[in-house]
C-alpha cells in the first residue's frame, strides 16, 4: 500500500518560514507527479504546487515566488520550502502523488500550518 508521509506542520509568525517534507513509499516515485495542496476552514482544497519527476513545477498565483517545491528522487521525498508566510497561509496541507500513467492518487495525512502573531 501507498504511503506518503508528512512531516514540518507548526505555528509560526507572519513572515516566517517553514519546510515541509513528505516521503514516498510503495511507489514508483519516477511515475508520479508529487504536489502539495491545502485546505484552509470552510474551504475547497486547493493546488499550492506541483513538480513532476523530471522538475517541472507549477504554483499557485498565491504562493508564486514565496513558496519553493523540490523533490529528492533518489529519496522518494517530496518538499515544500514556505518562506515570508502570511496568516492566510493558515491550512491543513497534504502532500499527493499522482500517477502520470493512471491518474491515480494518493494522500498523505495532511499536517496543520498555522500562521499567527
């Protein structure tokens, strides 16, 4: 069975920074366009970026040059670098892995980041 892993939820002031990590296993990680997404209350769940197995990324308008996604694949790691963070920002975040063969997809557990004075 899948399993993604998460790890670097917390509650830090605005302008900070966090870096978030979700590894990989049971998976052809090269097969797997990795993302992370968010959820804030009353919400939809939202893309905040996506890399693909060969480093293409793609960002959500919001998050466009504060927030870094990179992946180890040698690691099966997947990682999202939050830096000047906004109360906004504030939201469950989940690391997903996508099949680019199959469209199947998978979850991690999903970790509160919270952004507050």
């Amino acid at each position: 069975q899948v399993q993604l892993v998460e790890s670097g939820g917390d509650l830090v002031q605005p302008g900070g920074s966090l870096r978030r990590s979700c590894a990989a296993s049971r998976i052809a990680f090269r097969l797997y366009t990795m993302g992370w997404y968010r959820q804030a209350p009353g919400k939809q769940r939202e893309l905040v970026a996506s890399i693909t197995f060969g480093g293409s990324t793609n960002y959500a308008d919001s998050v466009k040059g504060r927030f870094t996604i990179s992946r180890d694949n040698a690691q099966t790691t997947v990682y999202l670098q939050m830096n000047r963070l906004k109360p906004e920002d504030t939201a469950v975040y989940y690391c997903n892995g996508a099949s680019v063969a199959t469209g199947n997809e998978h979850w991690g557990q999903g970790t509160q980041v919270t952004v507050s004075s």
